[in-house]
C-alpha cells in the first residue's frame, strides 16, 4: 500500500503520469489508436462524444509529448495519420489497470 505521507515533488512519477495522460480524453485516445495509425476522423468516430476541437488539442499535446506521432503523406489532398511511439505503448498496462479498476467497481456496485 502506498505511503500518504510521501513528499511530492515536481518530478513525482504520479505527478508526471497524471501530467501526461491525464484528463478525460488522453488514455481513450491512447487506448483507440493502438498499435495502429489513423486519420483524425476515424479517431473522432471512434470516440463520439470528443469534439474536433478537442481532439486536435490532446493529440497536440501528445505530440509535444512525443507520445504521438503525426505521419503525412505528403500528398494533395494532404492524408495525415497519427500513430502512438513507444512512450506512448508505455501507457496500455496503465489503461489495463483502469479497466480492471472500473470492472472491478460495477461489480462491486
């Protein structure tokens, strides 16, 4: 069990966590792009209810994080893709634990 009474600094590992993938739209993010790339639309469908406004801040913020990459294909009409790094795959044992987390707390209900 953690302890409480640890100091939090500005390099905290919860602290940095909660930095980079916290929030309502960064983990389904995450979680939807997978070991896949996708255009923005098909990410925008496969999370209905996240705006594109929305969605094109997180992933800004994803990228700036170098937890997403941005691949454009360099073509007329522009196609670009969006596909997780390998510090971004260091997420899905975190979204794993969320998912039992949340199966565990219905069931618990």
């Amino acid at each position: 069990m953690p302890s409480n009474n640890q100091k939090l600094s500005a390099r905290c590992p919860v602290r940095t966590t909660l930095e980079l993938v916290g929030g309502k739209w960064k983990l389904l993010i995450i979680q939807q792009l997978g070991n896949e790339s996708f255009r923005l639309s098909e990410i925008r469908k496969s999370i209905p209810d996240i705006s594109e406004k929305m969605l094109i801040q997180e992933l800004k913020y994803l990228l700036q994080n170098h937890m997403v990459e941005r691949i454009n294909f360099g073509e007329v009409p522009p196609r670009v893709n969006y596909r997780l790094t390998e510090k971004g795959k260091l997420a899905f044992p975190l979204i794993q634990a969320i998912q039992q987390f949340g199966l565990a707390y219905h069931d618990a209900m």
